[in-house]
C-alpha cells in the first residue's frame, strides 16, 4: 500500500498491479487476469509493456473546436492500434468493474452481507492507475469522487475536477476539446429548459451533467426505470459520463451509460436478475457476472456459482419473444455441447425461483 494525493486530500491505495494479491473481500482486490473472453475482447485490451490494461475505445476522446487542429488532431486519432476492436462506454464501465472484483461477492464469516459506495469508489480509483488508453493513463482521463459531502469536501471535488479538465486540455492542446470521463451513482435526474439533469452521488449540484435532447431520447427508458428503482430503494444505478466543459463550465454529456446493479453493487440486466443476486448475496453464496466488454462479444452467463463442487452457470429467462427465445435454444444447446453444469430459472412463464445447488455438492452436467 502507499499514500497517494487526491486533490487537496491523501488516500491509501494499493500498489501499482498489485490487486491480486489482495483477497477477494479486500477494498484494494483487483486484477487483470482473465479479463479477456474472446478475439474481440483481446484485442481491444491489450496489455502493455508496463504491466498495465491499454484500452481502445470505440469513441473519441476530443473534439474538433478549430480547423487548425491538423496533424495534432490526426495523432490524438491514431494513439494506440487502429486496427484494434474497441470497447463500447458501457463496457469500459464494465472492464473497470470486474477489474476491480465489482462484479463477484465472496462472503465474509460473520460480516453483514453489505458493500457501500464508499468502497465501490474507492476500488475504482485504484484501478485507474492500472490502465492506459494509447498514451494517456486512466487517472488522467477518469475521475472518480469520493462519497464525502461536506460543503469543503464537495468544493475542493469541484475543484480537482476542473483541474483535471484544464490538464486534459493542455495534453490534447486548444484546437481540440477533451471528453473527460466521470464516474458515479446516480442519485437524482430532472428536466429542465436547459435538457435533462443528471445528478452523482459525491458531487455537488454545480457538477450536474446536461444531456441534449438526442442522447436524454436514446436513454430515456433507462433514466426513467433508474428513477422508479431509486424511488422503490432497489439497487443502484452507476453512471459513466464522458463530459466536456462549456466556456462557462457546465459539463456536458458527450458520451456515456448507464448500468444498473443490485444491493451490493453486482451488475444486473433486468428485475429479475437483481432478485436472483440478492437471493445469493443472502444466503451467502460465492458467485460472480460475468460481463461484456466489446461489441462483437459472445454470449455469456448471467450468473457463475463458484462454491459447488463444480462452477454452476446460471441463467435467468425473462422474456417470451420470438428472437429471446431462439437465442435460449441457442444458449441451451450451447451448455448442453460443453457439458456445462446449469441452473435455469424461466421467469417469464411467472415460475417460481428454483433453489440453489449446495455448497460443494456436484450437480452434474446439462
């Protein structure tokens, strides 16, 4: 561990590439390792001769402001292999959480079944000094707050923001106007003359996020099911925002996704999946989501449970339409080639959850 200057405050991170050897239940836990599902995914993270994730992203990073931005322009566009596959915003936000064990829970004997956006956060910020897009690290173009809301604390978040901002903007140079990514948990969104408002929990009102009317139209279905499950108090939706900064600097959305996740801050895709890790997280089960990074990724489990005596792939049926359904067939026959252990819960037919397999007992194949 050592101590690292966050603005005009000090925190305890872990060493550089130096998650795995934290245990899984640690706040500083992380890893590289197995990251990668296929082609797609191998080549859009690659890594570097430093030890550290390069990803390829499947947006810019800047802006042209000026026709002048010339060669400058072209070698921001060129950083990092262009040949490369890419990972979609919503899969960076997934390649930081797995990368950051977000996406497993290993109980605890004796601790409450509990993960707070405290730690969420802080294991974040810990990884960014572990991955690099092309020539700019990620603690330059990420920035993630801290969960403190005191009036000086909020003021000097403001601040680094923006600082982190003006440096981007001095790396890229003035014909070009930097996308700045920031992460958090969304704790309010409104309407407003000036478009619709989102706001993070850590930052303060004067860090609100503007979306234009093409992008708040894209996402409305998520901001709107964000808002009824934070009016119901069920999990958490996490927000990853590429802003950049107006003249008068209010951030605007560039970029960006939403996700949603359980309780205790695992990944989830639908209602179903949510009461599925909730379940698992009570009853104090070993499991994790595996999560999509690119594109052009393969199909993947909802669920993997690690503490039978064999991994269980879990999946959840939620929907009736002709497409899902030959996508279960597909899936289905896929485990059944592989003699893959499964566990399989069709919601849409209004069926009742099946129970679990034990601990350490073997199922036996599909």
């Amino acid at each position: 561990m050592h101590i690292a200057r966050r603005g005009r405050t000090y925190v305890l991170k872990k060493m550089p590439m130096g998650g795995d050897q934290h245990h899984p239940a640690c706040l500083s836990y992380g890893t590289v390792a197995g990251l990668g599902r296929g082609k797609e995914s191998t080549e859009a993270l690659q890594k570097g001769s430093d030890g550290r994730l390069d990803i390829k992203l499947d947006v810019p990073l800047t802006t042209v402001i000026s026709s002048n931005a010339g060669s400058r322009r072209d070698r921001v566009a060129s950083e990092g292999t262009t040949s490369r596959n890419a990972v979609t915003v919503l899969g960076l936000l997934h390649v930081l959480w797995e990368k950051a064990g977000l996406n497993r829970w290993e109980p605890l004997n004796g601790a409450p079944p509990v993960r707070r956006l405290t730690a969420v956060y802080q294991k974040l910020d810990e990884e960014l000094q572990d991955i690099t897009f092309g020539r700019i690290s990620g603690e330059q173009l990420i920035f993630v707050p801290d969960t403190r809301i005191d009036p000086a604390d909020l003021r000097s978040k403001h601040d680094a923001l923006h600082e982190q901002n003006r440096l981007l903007c001095g790396y890229f140079g003035s014909d070009l106007r930097p996308v700045l990514f920031v992460i958090g948990e969304l704790r309010s969104a409104f309407q407003s003359r000036y478009g619709v408002g989102l706001r993070l929990k850590g930052l303060g009102d004067d860090a609100t996020i503007w979306m234009g009317e093409k992008p708040a139209q894209a996402l409305h279905g998520q901001i709107t099911t964000a808002v009824n499950r934070m009016g119901r108090l069920q999990g958490h939706t996490m927000v990853l925002a590429g802003v950049q900064f107006s003249p008068k600097g209010s951030l605007n959305w560039n970029v960006g996704a939403l996700m949603s996740t359980s309780d205790v801050f695992i990944p989830v895709e639908s209602s179903y999946e949510a009461l599925v890790a909730d379940r698992l997280v009570l009853q104090g089960r070993s499991f994790e989501k595996p999560l999509r990074f690119t594109s052009e990724d393969t199909v993947h489990p909802d669920f993997i449970l690690r503490d039978a005596q064999d991994p269980v792939y879990m999946e959840v049926f939620g929907m009736d339409s002709p497409k899902y359904l030959q996508c279960k067939r597909d899936k289905l026959a896929d485990y059944a080639s592989r003699g893959r252990a499964l566990w399989c819960w069709d919601a849409a037919s209004g069926s009742k959850m099946p129970g679990f397999p034990k601990k350490g007992v073997h199922l036996g194949t599909f």
